[in-house]
C-alpha cells in the first residue's frame, strides 16, 4: 500500500514564497531576531529513507521543508502510526521546538529533499530577546492540532459511512 505522503508532490508556488523570504519575513519578526536566526540557520539535505530525527530524541532545532517528501510517523502503545506527509513550506517539530526539545515523532525522507533547520539555541535566544515570537509559534501549532483533529474527524466519519450500510440509506 502507498503511504500518504508519496501522493503529494511539492507545490513549486509555496517552495518560491519559502525561498523568496528571509527568516524573519517568514516568522514575522523584526530584523535583529531574524538577523540572530538568519545567521545561525543550518541547511540540511536528506536522500530517500535517511531519517531526520526520531521520536523521543533531543530536539536541535524547528525545521522548515524546502523541499522533497518526508513521513511523519510514530509509535503509540506499540501501534505503529502514519501521522501524514509533510510538505514545502511546512514547519516541522513546533511541538518538540516549544516544549520539552524531546520529538514526538519520526520524520523520514521519502525522496530526496532538503530542510532549513534553526537550531535550539537561537531560537531560545530569540524567545528571550522577543516573546511574541514563541507565541506566534504557540499559535501556528494550535491550528497544526486544530487541522490534524478534523482530518481525523473527517476520516472517521468517511470511514464509517463506508463500513456501515444503513448509514448510507440514512
């Protein structure tokens, strides 16, 4: 069976708006933040089923797709999950970035891709020096759950309209 993630090829217009952005454009903050993280960013290049980090490791960084595909999965209660593809433009790892720098999941590339990675330290420095920027972070991961919660809702649903036959009569 394919996984999610092989379905979805990068989307060039949203490639272009990461690429044509410095860091602080695209975090939206003011230039001596972004000149901080502009200068600390590490550029990461990955071949097809290299992994990037795994669940429960130490987090170094928030990751930004610039491109390729790459797999969100994780282990709860030893079930093995697919979590979805991830895509360019994406930032990856809020979660791990703003909480306790442990991954909640593993991310694996599924092609050759490469991701822009600001590491840990800056980004705390640039919480200190600017803290409405871990609070817009705050927000971005809360429509990232917001979106992943109705997908699952939705897939669920879809999901059982298919499995139930007197739900298609209704």
């Amino acid at each position: 069976m394919e996984e999610a993630g092989t379905q979805h090829e990068a989307n060039p217009s949203r490639m272009e708006a990461v690429r044509a952005h410095s860091v602080a454009e695209l975090l939206e903050c003011p230039a001596a933040i972004g000149h901080l993280l502009n200068n600390s960013v590490k550029f990461l290049n990955f071949d097809a089923g290299e992994i990037v980090f795994r669940q429960a490791g130490i987090c170094h960084g928030l990751y930004l797709v610039l491109s390729g595909r790459f797999q969100r999965r994780t282990e709860r209660l030893e079930v093995h999950l697919m979590l979805g593809p991830v895509r360019t433009g994406d930032m990856v790892e809020l979660a791990a970035a703003l909480g306790d720098n442990r991954h909640t999941y593993t991310l694996a590339a599924q092609s050759a891709g490469s991701l822009l990675m600001l590491p840990i330290d800056a980004l705390n420095q640039a919480f200190q020096n600017y803290p409405p920027l871990r609070m817009r972070l705050l927000e971005e991961l809360a429509r990232e759950v917001s979106r992943a919660y109705i997908t699952c809702c939705l897939g669920r649903a879809v999901r059982s309209r298919h499995e139930n036959p007197a739900a298609r009569l209704a």
